[in-house]
C-alpha cells in the first residue's frame, strides 16, 4: 500500500523551511517590540468551547471542525482557529488575576475541514497575538500598527488593510434590522442558504460573493449611522491613530468577519497576488468572548495570519529571503585525516560556528561537490601536506579564495569571521 500525505495537508521540506523560518523569526522579534508574550496550547480542545466562541451557526462549526470522540468518551475538536483556546488559556490559568493587560502571541497548525484549494488547507498554520484587557483604542490601532510592521519586515508589498466596525452588542439589532429592511423587497429572491443567513445572521450577507444580492446591496446606506454613539466615537480615534501612524488603511462598510466573536473594530490583511484566497491576516475586537465562556468581563482585540499565503507571496513577489549564515564544510582528503578532521569540526561547533562533515568521502571533487550542493559558504580541507606542517586550507567558496590557516589559528580565522557575519 502506498501512503500519501492526507488531502489538504502538506509536508514542509528542509528546502522551504528557511522562508517558514525567515517569517516567524521576524515575527517572534517584533512581538518582542511590542511586549507580546508566546502562549502554546493544546491543539484539541473540547468541542463545546468552539461551539460556543465561533458560534453554533457558523461554517466553521456546521462544516468545518475535526470532531472526535477519544477512548474516554469526552467530545474534542483540533482547534480550527487560535483565539478561543487563548481565551480558555486565560481563563483557565487565571492570567488575568493582576488586573493587567496581557499580551499573548502564538504560532502552530490550525484544522479545518474546507475543500482544498491554492492558498487553502485542511491543517494550516497561523501566527496570532491577543491583546487581552483594554478597551482603549489605542489598543485596537497598536495591533493593526504591529501588524503593518510585521508584513512590511518581511518584505511583503501590495498589500492592503481595510477596517470596518461591527458596533458592540447593542449596536448590532440596529446595524441588522436596517440591514434586513433594506434588503425585505428581494428578500424571495435570495436563494434559500441567504434567506437563512437573512434570519439567523444578517450581516454575513454583506461580504456575500452572489452576484444578485450585490446587486441588491447597492446603495446601502452607511451603516455607522446605526452605531452607538460610543461605537462610533471608538471607531472614530482608531482611524484617528492609525492616520497619525500613518498607517495606509481602506475603510469597508461590507467587512464582516466569518467568526461571531467580534465586536467594535474588525480588519482584513489582503493581497490581490493571491486569487480567490486573498485573505492574509484577519482580526478585531471582542470584548464579549471571555465573560461568555465563563470568564471575567474583559475586553480585547488580536488577530492571526495564515503562513501558506504568505508564502505564497513570499514567491510570488520574488522576496529574497536571507541565507541562512555561515556553513563550515570539513573535508578529510584521506581516512588518515579523519580524527583531525572530527576534532576540527568540534572545535568549531564549539565556537556556535554551523560545521558539517560528511563520512566515508576523502576525494576532492566528491567534497566539492557535496559541500556545493549543501550551499557551504567554506571548506576546510585537509590532506597529507596540511597534516605535516598542522595547516589547513581554507576554501572561500563564494570569492574562489584559498587561504592557508595553521590548525592552531583556525578559531580566530573563523571567530573574526563570525563577528563579521553577524554584524
Ligand atoms: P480567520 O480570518 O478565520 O481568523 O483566519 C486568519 C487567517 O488564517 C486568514 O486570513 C488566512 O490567512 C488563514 N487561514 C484561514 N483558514 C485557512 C485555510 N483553510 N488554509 C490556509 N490559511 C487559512 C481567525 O482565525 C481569528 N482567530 C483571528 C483573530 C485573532 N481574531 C482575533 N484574534
């Protein structure tokens, strides 16, 4: 039987790893700019948590979740998006016992049963943060500034931020019975899926891809005139921040989120290099979430990119990803010469040089060879002559430069290279 990776999965070769690694790097560096803090949780978590944060009507509940009964009996999901385990993280640990604001990133696979397609994926993977306990806008702008500054690290261009607001709880019947009333004249023309989502969840119509109810949309009135006074007010100072950031952003009335947590500010990362799936990165307020699922009444805003689309931008916008630095390639000329060789290659290792030695080859063209096809920006080679008067050489393998370095002055040949690379 041949085994075949599952539908909507795929592997991550060593040969695409240094983009995956170029991107979290960056990440990781500028969560530490802003104080974000890394969480890992569980990759299952019980279902009735998903079901209750994303909502029992939405696609990703109805369709989408890996459901599984374990051995004892208990109702468990993989975690289809990073949030909600968060919130139960927070509650759980009780991390929000000081009264502080808590900033948490997180990285790792994310499950979603979605019909495959470029860009789309059954397991995925997500970097995320949540900025957990302040309702202040600032809140909500710093996470779209970190954001910008992330995609802008990593070299991304065209891209694009549209922000929309949800309005809070009390806003939202407002923001929804203008919706529907505009809409009631063709409401039986709207196919049965968007008469349902007329009923049970109006504002989902708004980012409806079907053509007619576009058509019917048109002419919509602004729909912030239904916000709350405080609504607008906060929508209102988190463009006010980001324009003061200057921080490029496009407001969209039709942004609606396909998660039932929001409320307030909602945004969408976009890249039309894409296709179908433009969406990078997607996010908002939900200052509800926590104290439904049994925690304190805090506010908070976060959101998470998918790493395939940005790889797939990475290509597709031909970014140079950097090299990875130095790689040290010991080549024995001789099975005489391997002890030195080993001991060479140690006492590199042991100055956090990256040393590779290959055995059982102690030909020069094999080594040449091998250590090209391992991108080896040096080789230290060592034969009989070398042997007689303790040197090496030492092969330059990008200036074609050939150096002769006693044994004994190799660390500082490479420690001075090291300090260099590393600048
Ligand atoms: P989301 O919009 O469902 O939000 O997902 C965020 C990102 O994950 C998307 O923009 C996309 O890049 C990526 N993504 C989603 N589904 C797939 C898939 N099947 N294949 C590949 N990539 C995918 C959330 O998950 C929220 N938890 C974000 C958030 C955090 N909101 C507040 N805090």
């Amino acid at each position: 039987m041949k085994y075949t990776v599952p539908r909507g999965t795929k592997d991550i070769l060593p040969t695409e790893i240094g983009d995956w690694q170029y991107v979290e790097n960056i990440a990781r560096s500028i969560f530490d700019l802003y104080h974000f803090e890394e969480i890992r949780t569980p990759i299952f978590e019980s279902s009735s948590l998903f079901n209750r944060v994303i909502g029992e009507e939405s696609d990703i509940v109805q369709k989408e979740m890996y459901t599984f009964t374990d051995k004892g009996g208990r109702d468990l999901s993989l975690r289809p998006e990073g949030t909600a385990p968060v919130a139960r993280a927070y509650i759980s640990n009780n991390i929000g016992r000081t009264g502080t604001h808590n900033k948490l990133y997180y990285m790792g696979p994310m499950f979603r049963y979605e019909r495959p397609q470029a860009g789309r994926y059954r397991q995925f993977h997500q970097i995320g943060l949540e900025s957990i306990g302040s309702e202040h806008p600032f809140s909500d702008a710093e996470v779209i500034a970190l954001c910008y500054r992330l995609f802008t690290a990593i070299g991304l261009k065209n891209v694009k931020i549209y922000i929309n607001s949800v309005g809070s709880e009390t806003c939202r019947p407002v923001i929804e019975a203008r919706l529907k009333q505009f809409l009631s004249s063709n409401l039986t023309k709207l196919s049965e899926n968007l008469q349902k989502k007329y009923k049970n969840n109006p504002l989902k119509l708004l980012d409806s891809k079907d053509k007619d109810l576009q058509t019917y949309l048109s002419g919509l009135p602004d729909l912030r005139t239904a916000l709350s006074q405080k609504s607008k007010d906060h929508f209102n100072m988190v463009l006010e921040y980001l324009d003061s950031l200057q921080i490029p952003f496009e407001y969209k009335p039709t942004l609606v989120r396909g998660l039932d947590y929001y409320t307030e500010t909602v945004f969408e990362v976009v890249s039309d290099d894409l296709g179908a799936q433009n969406s990078i990165c997607g996010g908002g307020r939900y200052n509800n979430l926590i104290k439904n699922i049994g925690g304190p009444s805090v506010p908070a805003v976060g959101f998470a990119f998918g790493l395939e689309r940005i790889m797939l931008l990475l290509q597709q916008q031909n970014i140079d990803v950097p090299k990875s630095k130095e790689l040290i390639y010991v080549a024995p000329l001789g099975n005489n010469h391997a002890m030195a060789s080993i001991k060479i290659a140690e006492s590199l290792r042991s100055l956090g040089i990256n040393t590779v030695l290959e055995y059982g080859r102690f030909e020069l063209n094999p080594h040449i060879k091998r250590a090209n096809k391992l991108n080896a920006t040096h080789m230290v080679l060592l034969g009989d002559q070398e042997s007689e008067s303790g040197t090496v050489q030492v092969k330059n393998m990008d200036k074609r430069t050939q150096d002769t370095v006693s044994v004994s002055d190799l660390k500082s040949y490479f420690s001075e290279l090291k300090v260099s690379n590393h600048v």
